[in-house]
C-alpha cells in the first residue's frame, strides 16, 4: 500500500483524475449534493446552475463538464483532499478488506 506522498507524479496524475471523475460521477450520477450556507461558498448554486445550462441545451450528458467549466478549482480541490486522504493498493500487496458500511465509522 502507498500513500500520496509514496506516489510518483505519474501516479499522482492518475489518483487525482480518478478522484476527479468520481466526484462528477458522484455528484450527476447519485445527487451528492454541498450545503453553501454550511461551507461558506456558493459551489451547490454552482452546480444546480450548471445543471439548468445541460437541461436548457438540451445536452444532459454534458452537464459534468457544465460543472468542471463553471467550478473546476472547488472540483478539483475536493479531489485532491480525497485522493491526498486515500490509499493505493499494489499488485502484491496484502488482500484488502473493506468494513461493512454499517460498521464504518466505529471506534469500538
């Protein structure tokens, strides 16, 4: 297993576009939504505003580069939190096993 900082740049490239694709994919695919008012920013108007542009265009399937045009650096920085906060597995390594999501959290 590797941490960001064991990664080479090319790795890191490719981590933070993953992080990246999830996100969008997170937010157009499965309605993942941010609380302007609670973060002190205005990224969800953003989004719903990049929304109403894929829908006004007629072009849906657009909208996750809609959000990427209108918001990138917000974007981009939540990945990079995430993709910085992760750990990459390597061929080799140890099996991975991921807690059941009703455990997950759980300090005892």
């Amino acid at each position: 297993m590797k941490t960001w900082q064991q990664l080479n740049e090319a790795q890191q490239r490719w981590a933070l576009e993953k992080a990246t694709t999830g996100l969008l994919r997170a937010i157009v695919e499965d309605g993942v939504r941010f609380d302007d008012q609670r973060n002190g920013d205005t990224l969800q108007a953003k989004i719903d505003a990049a929304g109403e542009k894929a829908e006004r265009m007629q072009t849906p399937w657009f909208w996750h580069e809609y959000i990427t045009d209108t918001c990138r650096a917000e974007i981009e920085g939540i990945a990079r939190a995430s993709a910085e906060d992760s750990v990459y597995a390597e061929i080799g390594d140890a099996n991975v096993v991921y807690l059941p999501h009703n455990l997950q959290g759980e300090t005892k």
